[in-house]
C-alpha cells in the first residue's frame, strides 16, 4: 500500500488483511513508526511477528491474553478508552507473539523500526501509566503517557494517548516533534477537525473533518488544533519514533501561537478532567 502524498486516510481506506488499519513505514513513507489495529472476535486469535519492529499491544476495548517468548501476559483491558487506562505489553524485535481473547476486542498495535533488540517482552501495569492534565481551559485535556522516557523503557517507540473533552482544543499551542502518526480508533459519531501543516521549505497542508477510525500522517511540520466539536469527547493516538541515539520526544511549539500559553496560569483545569476511569484507579 503506498499513501503518496495523502495524509488524512478515512476508515477503512488503509485496512489490509486482519488489520482495521496498517501503517508501515514504507507505506507512509518515513523511515520508524507504524500502527496497526486489530480486532478479534470472541474466541479469536492473531500470531503476530514483529521482525524488525518493536511493538505495543494497546487495549482500545476489551481483554487479551498474549504470549510471547515463552512468557504469556493477561491484559485486562478497558471498556472503552474513556472508561481507563489499560495495562499493555512490549513486544520486542524479532519475536513471536500470539494475541488471544476469550471475549472479543479491539487493539492498537504502535510500532518502530530498530535495529536494537535490547529489551525483553514486559508488562505494562496500567497502575504505572502516568495521567497528565494539559493545559487549561478550553484547551484542556488528558493525556495518559504509556511508552515516554521516564515512562516505559523501549528502543526507540513513543506512544501516548490524548483525550479531550467536548468542545475543547488539544494540539495546541500547535507542536512539532518530527515523524508521527495519529490515529482515532471507534468510537459512535465522533467528530473533530485537525490540521497539519509545513514549513515554507517543506510545505504540507491538512485540514479535515476526522471521524471515527480515521487517521492522520504527519510526516513534517506542525501538527494542530485538534478541535472536538461540543458533544464529543476526542481520543486520539500518537505514535512516533525517529532515529536519534537519545529516545526522547522532541516537542516545541509554533511560535506564532506560543503566546496561547499566556492565560492558562489564570484558569482552571476543566472539571470534566480526569476522565472518570482514570479517578478510580
């Protein structure tokens, strides 16, 4: 599958075989990350070989048991990604794994090319995840940290999820942190709007109506607003990885927009954050 030159990709337009959504490297056409999503059915199983990517199992709904390496990990998942957080496993480069669920589900498979294979299979305890507010006011959100320096060891990948509520703005001041992939899983008549966009070197433009199970490439340049319309909460995924010796998430803002920033010392978080799941952990 190539994407040339096409960075919003609507549901279903980038499903290959048992994945709802694949994104390779070459397919976006950068050089690390990626991002499946797979769904089993009741009593379904996938084998997955990761080569050589390293790879997350995220829980978007459901459970799953995976083995891997001769160890086996239960992850007990979530009813949704605005119920909680999720317990999740690291999948390292040329291993096996075998993702298994008695009761159906839906998960995110980030990945990252590398030549490193100094981590073992491990599990990740939601327990762990650190669930940071952003923000303040209308541009106040949620973002749970699963794969960060300081967070989760890896090699090279970095995932985290963003959850705004209804009629708030989340990307914005908007960062860059080079190479990325955003993706929005399921989630009933969900409506939001994003925007990429480049430099006068590199131009890139992307301004969309993103809806349930779309997803957004962003291989350069600034990436927001994401804007959720008043009604619907917004999750989105962020995936990215680069080629760096350091593992580090290199953001900085706009800065056209970095004076947004000012008024939030003067404002409240917004009461609807944290999201009521990640309250009762």
């Amino acid at each position: 599958m190539t994407f040339s030159g096409t960075y919003h990709l609507a549901k279903g337009t980038s499903a290959d075989g048992p994945y709802d959504l694949a994104i390779t490297p070459e397919s976006a056409g950068w050089a690390y990350s990626g991002l499946r999503i797979l769904t089993l059915r009741p009593g379904g199983e996938h084998v997955l070989s990761t080569g050589e990517n390293e790879f997350l199992v995220l829980v978007l709904n459901g459970g799953c048991t995976v083995a891997v390496d001769g160890r086996s990990f239960e992850l007990g998942g979530r009813t949704d990604v605005f119920s909680a957080v999720t317990d999740f496993a690291y999948l390292p480069r040329e291993s096996r794994a075998v993702i298994s669920s008695a009761d159906g589900g839906t998960y995110a498979l980030p990945c990252a090319r590398t030549e490193r294979g100094g981590h073992s299979a491990r599990y990740g305890r939601k327990e762990d995840v650190p669930v940071e507010p952003r923000g303040a006011g209308a541009c106040s959100r949620q973002v749970n940290n699963y794969c960060l320096p300081g967070t989760f060891d890896a090699e090279r990948l970095l995932v985290c999820e963003v959850l705004t509520p209804g009629g708030n703005w989340s990307s914005y001041p908007p960062p860059k942190n080079g190479f990325g992939c955003l993706g929005v899983p399921p989630r009933e008549r969900s409506r939001a709007w994003g925007r990429v966009y480049g430099t006068d070197d590199r131009p890139i433009a992307v301004l969309a109506e993103i809806r349930s199970g779309d997803t957004v490439l962003i291989p350069h340049g600034w990436h927001g607003p994401s804007v959720a319309a008043p009604g619907y909460d917004l999750y989105y995924l962020n995936v990215m990885a680069g080629p760096g010796q350091d593992r580090a998430w290199l953001i900085c803002d706009d800065p056209a927009h970095s004076r947004v920033r000012d008024p939030w010392q003067a404002q409240d978080v917004d009461d609807r954050l944290p999201f009521e799941g990640s309250r009762q952990r």
